[in-house]
C-alpha cells in the first residue's frame, strides 16, 4: 500500500493549520503567538505549560516552532 497520497494530504492538512497560526507570516509560531492563541480560545493554560509545549515542538532549539 502507497502512503504517499496519505502522507501528503496529511501535511497539506497540518500546513494549514499552523498557517491559520502564524498570522503574520513570519514562517514561526512563538510563545506570544501561542498564548494569543489561548487567550482567543479563552483557556487558562499557564506560561510555563505554553513554554513546554513550544520547546516540545522546536526542532531546532531556537524558541520557534517551525514547519
């Protein structure tokens, strides 16, 4: 079985969330812009649980989360 066409729709799907995100195209999603995120979706996650959601997603340690 060919994952390929799964695979792709798969990232085209993700894509478009994290652009949904990152509202001015910087191409990251940082703390601020998740925290912004949390207040529009009227959560109380706490700073620090946002800190490690951002370093759990950043592949290359520099505070961002990229795609």
């Amino acid at each position: 079985m060919d994952t390929k066409p799964y695979l792709t729709e798969r990232k085209k799907d993700i894509m478009q969330v994290f652009k949904k995100y990152d509202k001015e195209n910087k191409g990251y999603i940082d703390l601020a812009d998740i925290k912004e995120i949390n207040r529009q979706l009227k959560e109380s996650t706490d700073e620090e649980t946002m800190r490690l959601m951002v370093e759990k997603a950043d592949s290359n340690r520099d505070g961002k989360i990229t795609f």
